[in-house]
C-alpha cells in the first residue's frame, strides 16, 4: 500500500520542502499533539490531526481551508515520512494534485537543522 501510494508522488527532501514553503506552498503537520509538542513545530505548518484532513483540505468541500484550491501545493509531515506518503495520496485523489510529503518526515526536517518553533500549536478542527 506504501509503495502504490508513493508511487504517484514526487517526494520532498527537507531542503525542497523549505524552498516549496518559501513559493507558497502549505506544509500540513498530520503528527498528534503528543509529538508536537515533544519535538516542535515546522514554522509556518499547520497541524490538522490526520482524522480531519480530508474534510478540511478538500478544494470543494464546505469545511476547507481558505487558502485550500486544486493547484495549491501541499507537503504532509508526519514524524517520519510514512502515514504522510498515504494521507498525501488520499488528498490528490481527492482532487489535490500537488499534494506530496516530507520524506523521512518532520524528523528529517529537524535533523537536517532546519528550522523548529515550540509547540504544540492548537490543531485545526
């Protein structure tokens, strides 16, 4: 199932992670609120805890984001680049086709020296 899903996406190092952040694209932390605020938070990310994800980045459903529509891109972090591999695959099938994940996930992020803010910072319900 991992690899099916990886298989439709282009994968981000935490590099091309930051430099997509930095064109505008929405980095969405799916880790529970345990880890979050044991290990901090991608500056910038928003932390929707994977049950919500669908309902709340789906471009035509009455509940997305604002700043949700079909071209935006979307990297999904979890703590190491697995649950977001298939939550990145549901959301373009789910009409997001820009949507991808961190590999190695918010832990590689932190690794590679990046930058982390304190957390947890409340969920998007």
């Amino acid at each position: 199932m991992l690899a099916t899903a990886r298989s439709t996406l282009e994968r981000v190092d935490p590099a091309g992670a930051r430099a997509l952040q930095d064109e505008g694209a929405l980095i969405v932390d799916i880790r529970p609120e345990t880890n979050r605020a044991a290990e901090g938070e991608i500056p910038g990310s928003v932390p929707i805890e994977r049950i919500h994800l669908e309902w709340r980045l789906d471009p035509s459903g009455a509940h997305r984001l604002p700043q949700v529509r079909p071209d935006l891109a979307v990297i999904v972090v979890c703590n190491e680049g697995y649950a977001s591999s298939l939550a990145a695959a549901d959301l373009q099938r789910l009409g997001l086709p820009r949507a991808t994940d961190l590999d190695g996930g918010f832990r590689a992020w932190a690794a590679a020296g990046l930058p982390v803010r304190e957390g947890p910072t409340p969920a998007v319900p």
